[in-house]
C-alpha cells in the first residue's frame, strides 16, 4: 500500500546538519591560515604560508561525520510503505461456514464437495497459527459446532466427523449461519471475518446479507467449492446416487446464484483451488480487514533505516586503520568490561532478555507450541493462564482465571472446571460470565452442554449398599438361544457416573455427540427445572 515518503521519527533529522558543522568547526580550527589572518594581509598570506600542500586523505573526522549523517537517517525511520502490525494473524478471528447439503456429497472434485473443503480449512488452520477459529455447519438450520479457538487438535476431531447426514433437515439457510457467526464474532474484541463453503445459494437469504454489509464490523467472504460441469452424488455407504431412471444424479455448482449475491450484497467471491493460494488468500483479506476496521494509530509503517546499518558498518571498518584505534581503545575497552555481568549473576544471565521481555519470551514459546515452558516466562496474568490451560494443567489456570476481572477470565475458569470435570463449579462460571456479559454465545453453548453432562449424571441408577463380597449378579440368556445362564462379575461403581467415561465416549464418538448436540438444539428445549441440592455436591 503506496502512502508516500515520508519519516517515521523526523525530529531526529534536527542531528543531520551536526555533522557539516563539525567537520566545518574542526577544519577552522585546524587551518594554519586562521592564526595569521589577523597578522598577514590576505593577498599575502596564501604565499608566506608554507607546509600546507599536503594531499587530502580521510580522516577520523570526515568519517565520524558522515556516520552521524547516516545516523540520524536511519533513526528518522524512512518509510513508504505500511506492514501488517504483530500478531495481526493471531487477532483476526474467523467464524467458518459449511454448507452440509446434500450437494457437498458431488464428486467433481476430489473426493468429494465436502472432503475437499474440510481439507482447505485444515489449510487455513495451518496458516492461522494462534489464530482463533471457529466452525459453524448448516443447511435450513445452523449450528455451532466450535466457538473460536486456536486447538488445531480440538478442530480436527470435530471436523473429521463432519458428514452431510448429521443434519436431517435439507435446504440451504445461508442467512441463519450469518446471524449465528455473526453473534459468535460480535463477543470477541477484533472485528472477525466469516467464510463460507458452499455450492450453492438461496437468492432468498441476499437480503439478510446485504443487512449485514451494511450495520457489522464482520466481513463476509464466499468459497465456492465444485465446478459448474457438476459431478455425481455419493452416497453414505460410497455408492453412486442414481433416479428413478437408473442415471446418476448430478449436482452442478450454482455459480449464477453466487455471483448474484457477490454482485448485490458485495461479497467476495472466489474458488477453491488446487494449491494453498485460496486460504493464503483468505487470511491476507481477514488481516487487511481487521486493520482496516481497526483505528489507524494501531497501524506499523516498514522500517528502511535499517538498510542504512550497511554503509555505517563499512565507515566503521575504516576505525581499524593504523592509528585511529589506539586513541579509541580505552573507550571501548571501558564499554566492554561495564557490559560483562558479574560473577553472581552470570547464572541467571541470558542474552534473550538483553532484547525481549519475559512476556515477548512467552509469547514466542506460545506460537511455538511449547505451553509449558510460555507459562514459565508469561508475567501477564492472563496470557500465563492460557498457557497453563493450553498446557493441560487445569487447576493451575483455574486459580489465576478465578483471581482475574472480566467475563472472559469468569469463561475461562468454568472451562478449567470443566476439563477436571467439576461441571457444577463449571455452571456458576458460566452463569457468573453470562452475567457480566449478554451476549456471551461460547458461554451459553458451554453451559447448555455441562447441564446435559450433569443428566448424564443424575440418570445413573445408585449402586446397591453390599460391598465386594456381594455373589455376582446373574443374567440370563432371554433370547433363548442355548438357555445359559451367564454370570458378570461387576465391580463397585461410585454412585454417580465418572465423568471422564462420558467424555471418552465424545472423545470416541464425535459424530455422534454432534448428531446429538443438532437433534436437541432443533427440538423445543423443556421447561427448565432446578437440581436437587445433592447432585451438585461433591464428595
């Protein structure tokens, strides 16, 4: 982006004119001339005056000079060009839309629509290291399925079980993805964007678009994923759809529906491609929008002083010349012996902290992945939380989030909870969080799904009041197929359900908790009834 030349620092240009001065200073009191001027008419002075034709060379002077010049440049900050400010990728959020209509299931790309588009977002999650992400699915419904998060790990498991039968309902309700990412967005505090993959698109659903190009801070980018040739269905078990006359059903890609939304609600539109161009394309447009949204006082221009570091190290080469060392060697002799650390605190002396600060040191360990050895130079609070939380140490992070303001610290101690599978302690976090904050989409969703683990619970038959010694409980064959009798040894269950078995089962079976998750969130949510009093105690 072509701003002009300009600088960054200009007051340190007042140091340029310093340097002629000094060289100007140093030749008159260098002149031999100057001494007799006052003794000597001038038209005879240039002819009495010998011992003065000696041949120009460079002198410690000339160079202190011109490194002065050079100097006070590159302070200056020359600049014309505006950069992306630090860590713009990792506050950019991102809300993704998939289109689960029967239509993903055509295979003119390879494999499928919706394979093909599951892939591009493991891409954009690659490129989106530290990015927070989230993952949103629809058809004539949508439905959260991730708020925005940076656990690559947390996405794949649900994304890999995504398939186009966990929704029964058929269409192509574009506008009810919109409004639910744009409410997941709106909690976050850096206007976000919102990607859709799709084949299609309902001309019905423009409106709501356009409504929302015109009021949101979220910008809106459109993937097409197929090809207008179209491609034949595939069916659950990999067969070929066929009609009823025994030909493959083909499913073409509505390209004249998504120019027409591109065109009227002024959304960009583009299509997936072979290579990583299209994600790459992605996240430059949800970087460029968050500066643009952004106030202008947060925008960094490129430096070019430093390219002036380069002729100032070959004038410093010139110092090593016979005879302008010496005079020089005590000065830097004296730096160098004040800059080594004492004999005490040569232990604790690393050369990362002469340049960075231990949240910057934590920072670069977090991007990197390594949460354990982030949590131990983070000083920020809530940034050493995240961390310890990333780390899997739970109860650590919850501690520091409990002792932090805000609704974000309050969601972030019930997710602690959480993950220890304390789901009461977990529920008022949330309640608390919801209460600071409405909306608060990620903290309602979390809170529906620790009381549907909290039924889990309660549905749990108590155990019977013998120990041990109890003689095993017989079952008997009712299906009559040899009329055995089996015996099962079962060992003694806690009154309740552990609750790290309900979360294996997720963790085995994420289709199946997401299948569940949309058939409860699409039927009418019973009145609610409070929970006994002993439920909600913990031994």
């Amino acid at each position: 982006m072509d701003q002009g030349f300009h600088f960054i620092r200009p007051l340190w240009l007042l140091l340029l004119p310093l340097g002629p001065l000094l060289l100007w200073w140093w030749r008159r009191r260098n002149d031999p001339l100057q001494r007799w001027k006052g003794m000597i008419a001038p038209h005879l002075l240039a002819h009495l005056v010998v011992g003065d034709s000696e041949r120009w060379r460079p002198r410690p002077i000339h160079l202190l000079c011109a490194a002065l010049m050079l100097g006070s440049i590159a302070c200056a900050g020359p600049t014309w060009e505006l950069e992306s400010p630090p860590f713009a990728e990792d506050r950019a959020p991102m809300m993704v839309a998939l289109d689960l209509s029967p239509a993903m299931n055509a295979m003119d790309v390879s494999p499928t629509r919706l394979e093909r588009a599951k892939q591009k977002v493991r891409d954009l999650m690659a490129l989106r290291v530290g990015g927070r992400t989230g993952l949103i699915v629809y058809t004539n419904t949508a439905h959260m399925v991730l708020p925005p998060t940076d656990d690559a790990a947390l996405m794949e498991m649900f994304l890999s079980a995504l398939s186009t039968d966990l929704l029964p309902g058929k269409g192509m309700n574009a506008g009810a993805a919109l409004a639910l990412a744009d409410r997941l967005l709106d909690a976050e505090s850096d206007p976000g964007t919102i990607v859709f993959f799709t084949s299609g698109f309902d001309d019905a659903q423009i409106p709501a678009f356009l409504t929302h190009h015109q009021h949101s801070r979220q910008q809106v980018l459109m993937l097409a994923v197929g090809t207008t040739e179209g491609g034949a269905l595939r069916a659950a078990n990999g067969s070929i759809q066929t009609g009823p006359d025994g030909a493959p059903i083909i499913a073409k890609l509505d390209d004249n529906a998504l120019q027409r939304l591109s065109s009227q609600a002024h959304v960009p539109l583009a299509s997936i491609t072979s290579g990583n161009q299209d994600m790459q394309w992605v996240q430059r447009e949800a970087v460029h929008h968050l500066q643009l949204v952004n106030d202008k006082t947060t925008q960094h221009w490129k430096e070019y002083g430093y390219y002036l570091s380069y002729p100032l190290v070959l004038l410093a080469l010139f110092w090593f010349r016979r005879g302008w060392v010496v005079r020089w060697v005590f000065v830097f002799g004296c730096l160098g012996l004040g800059a080594v650390p004492s004999p005490a605190a040569a232990a604790d002396w690393h050369v990362a902290d002469w340049f960075f600060t231990p949240d910057q040191q934590g920072r670069w360990y977090y991007e990197h992945r390594d949460f354990g050895r982030a949590s131990e130079h983070f000083q920020n609070p809530y940034w050493k939380g995240w961390a310890l939380y990333q780390h899997g140490r739970y109860d650590e992070a919850q501690k520091i989030f409990e002792t932090l303001p805000g609704a974000d610290a309050r969601f972030m101690s019930g997710n602690s909870y959480a993950r220890q599978f304390e789901y009461q302690e977990a529920i008022d976090d949330y309640n608390e969080a919801l209460r600071m904050r409405h909306p608060f989409p990620a903290a309602e969703a979390n809170l529906r799904l620790m009381k549907q683990l909290m039924k889990q619970r309660e549905q749990v038959p108590p155990e019977d009041e013998d120990d041990d010694s109890k003689p095993d409980k017989i079952k008997e064959d009712k299906e009559g197929k040899k009329g055995k009798a089996t015996t099962q040894v079962e060992a003694k269950r806690p009154a309740q359900l552990p609750a790290n078995v309900w979360m294996r089962n997720l963790d085995v079976s994420p289709a199946e908790f997401l299948r569940t998750k949309f058939s409860i969130e699409n039927s009418p949510l019973p009145p609610a009834t409070p929970a006994p009093a002993s439920a909600s105690s913990v031994p």
